[in-house]
C-alpha cells in the first residue's frame, strides 16, 4: 500500500491511499484503503493515510478516528491521536501503520510493524526519507 | 524544546517486515530513489501553487508505477494470480471523496478516485463499472498483464505451496529478502 497527505499554499489538505491489497487475496476481498474513513480521511484539520492489516482499519475507522480525536479535544496532539490510533489496532491484534498531516504542517507516522516507507517533505524542500524503526 | 519544521508533503510505502537485516544496500537505495521522488513530485506541484489533490495524485503515481511497492504496477496477486487495486482520495477542504475498488486494468487507480471525486457524484466505483467509467473520462487503461512482477508471482506461489488459505501482507515475507531462507520451520 501506499500513500500521500499534502497541505497546500491555500491552507487545504487532502490524502490518498492506493493498494493492491493482500498476496492470495479470496472472494472480491477489499481492504481500508478504498474505504474513505478507514483507510484515507481529510477534512480541514488533518489529512490521514494508512497502511497495514485492513481488517483492522475497517473496524476501528482508524483514520477518522484520527479526526475525531483533533475535533473532540483541542487538548490533544496530531501524533498523540495517532498513536492512540495504532495502539488500538496493535491491542486488538493488527498491525501496520499510518501518516498524519495537520493544518499546521506538523507530521506523524506511528506503526507497529519492524518497517514502514516513509517520507517528508518540509515548506523549504528539504526531504527526509526512513525505511526501518529509528 | 525544539519547533517541528513545517512539513507540506507525507508519504508511505507500506509497513510489514522490513529489517535491515534482509535488505541488500542496493534494494535499499532503490526503495529510497522513489520515495524521494515521489516526494519530489507532490512538492513540484505544491511549489507552483498547485492543490494538495493534485499533489497526492502526483505523488502516488510515482509509487504506482514502481514495482517496488504494492501498488499499481508492484501490485500483489490474488488467489487467482490476478491484479485487483483500490485507491481512493479525499480534499478535506469540500470533505469530497472518491474511490475505486478491485480494479484490473487502471494504470494509475489514484487517478480514477480522483476521477470518481471530481467528476461523479458517487463516492466508490468498483470492478468493470469503475473501469468504463475511468476509461470514460479519460484515465489510462492498461491491459491485466501490465500488473504482473516476478516477486510478487513467486510470493503467490510460495504462500499456495505451504498454505492456500493464508494470506500475506504488503511487505510480510516477500521481496524485501536478499533470499529464501534455509529453514521455514518456525514456532
């Protein structure tokens, strides 16, 4: 799977998630990705892309919970919410991981597994791009 | 404590087992050329005052077309040895959304959420439909065998040699390894 989250010069954040889903997949099964809530969500205050197990993400509505967690709580962080986020699928047996953007370009990209690709790009152009747990 | 600089762009390739331990340098550093430029892609169209739709459309297309990751042309097979994608997009300024699912002939899935988003007023399309509507539109269709990689053939036929009814995550065994290993007896 992969997947993007961009804040543009206008304020406007959007995300997107494309996958080919899982190896010796049966029956039409489908993940999160294409699933808007669950795998993708953007609305005004973030933007939320995910990867992983997407049984999971389906039954937590992981990346609009992601969303919830910002709307409900001005208390709370971006990447506290998505930790919280991942902690859940991790506690109830999934794995995988997610990027989080906000409206005020700060970024979070929690996962559970060994690895996850992953990369950023700040205001100026400078890139950061990691692969494995630091 | 330090300020977090302004980040405009994130990006992911999948997460699963990915260790150092099982990554030659040179798969490595193949697996970093895309993902810097897919980043430079989505950075290119927000740098010319472009939208953060079309910045993630960008984006992702690098990834789809690289058959390192399970996506577009990395894609995974199924049970059936065939390709079946899903995308989706959303713009969280109009909360539109769009999204296609078990697509097999879509270059670019991304581009026909995108698609779905921007000129429908549906939210998903799947299968054929979601195809002729693509191809309607004007989104490039490709024929199934584009889809087709010999990691991802091989990791279909290692997971129906030791079980059928398993199924593999992104990046849970497959071509991430420099090699087979000796002994798969685990546990």
């Amino acid at each position: 799977t992969v997947g993007c989250v961009a804040l543009d010069s206008y304020g406007n954040l959007a995300a997107g998630t494309s996958t080919g889903g899982m190896t010796n997949k049966k029956y039409g099964r489908v993940g999160d990705s294409p699933i808007i809530g669950a795998g993708n969500y953007a609305n005004k205050q973030v933007a939320v892309s995910c990867t992983g197990w997407g049984e999971f993400y389906i039954r937590t509505v992981a990346a609009y919970d992601v969303a919830a967690q910002l709307s409900y709580s001005s208390a709370i962080s971006t990447e506290a919410a998505a930790k919280a986020v991942i902690e859940k699928i991790g506690a109830l047996g999934g794995d995988g991981g997610m990027i989080v953007l906000d409206h005020n370009g700060q970024v979070a990209m929690p996962f559970n597994t060994e690895g996850m690709y992953r990369g950023t790009i700040t205001k100026e152009g400078k890139i950061d791009v990691r692969i494995y747990k630091d | 404590q330090m300020k977090q600089p302004t980040y405009v762009l994130a990006i992911h390739g999948g997460a699963g087992t990915i260790l150092k331990k099982n990554m030659s340098d040179a798969l490595e550093q193949a697996y970093r050329v895309v993902l810097e430029q897919s980043l430079h892609e989505g950075y290119q169209v927000l740098k010319g005052g472009g939208t953060s739709v079309d910045a993630v459309a960008a984006a992702i297309r690098v990834m789809e077309d690289s058959p390192l990751f399970n996506a577009g042309k990395g894609a995974v097979f199924n049970h059936k040895g065939e390709n079946e994608l899903d995308a989706s997009i959303m713009d969280g300024k109009t909360l539109l959304a769009g999204a296609v699912a078990g697509v097999q002939t879509i270059r670019n899935p991304i581009m026909a959420a995108k698609a779905v988003m921007e000129q429908s007023e549906h939210v998903m399309m799947v299968g054929r439909g979601a195809e002729e509507f693509a191809a309607t539109k004007g989104v490039e269709i490709v024929d199934p065998s584009y889809f087709w990689t010999q990691p991802r053939w091989d990791a279909l036929q290692r997971i129906l040699k030791r079980d059928a009814e398993k199924t593999e995550l992104d990046h849970g065994a497959p071509q991430t390894q420099l090699a087979k290993p000796n002994d798969e007896k685990f546990g």
